[in-house]
C-alpha cells in the first residue's frame, strides 16, 4: 500500500490529539476514503479520538482542513 504525504496545518493541531497525532498520521497516510472517490474539491471526514478531522485529497497528497 503506498502513503499518501499528509500536509496538516499547524492552525489545525488541537491538545486533545497531541498523544495521538502519530497515530492519526498513519491513518490518514492510508488514505481512508473510499476507493471510487476521485474528487478533489470534496471535503471527507474521518473521526478519531473522539475528533472529527476533515480532509481533502488531491492527487498524491492529502491535506487536514479543520479539527473538530
């Protein structure tokens, strides 16, 4: 399986995921939306640790547009 480079804005870092960042990291390097996805301009949402992430892809790269 091949990672996806993860860019996650330094305005997007929360304390509640900071012992978990690594590991969020590794999940979304995984690119976890669904196979027939290919649209950049779509927003998708993953929850982890008690957080829902939001993130685009575009490409080969993957970017973190908010924390909640």
């Amino acid at each position: 399986m091949e990672c996806l480079p993860c860019i996650f804005p330094i305005r997007c870092y929360s304390r509640e995921l900071s012992d978990s960042r690594e590991g969020l990291l590794g999940v979304l390097a995984g690119d976890p939306r669904p196979r027939y996805q290919e649209d950049p301009q779509r927003v998708y949402g993953l929850s982890f640790a008690g957080r829902n992430v939001k993130f685009t892809v575009d490409g080969d790269r993957l970017t973190v547009i908010a924390v909640e």
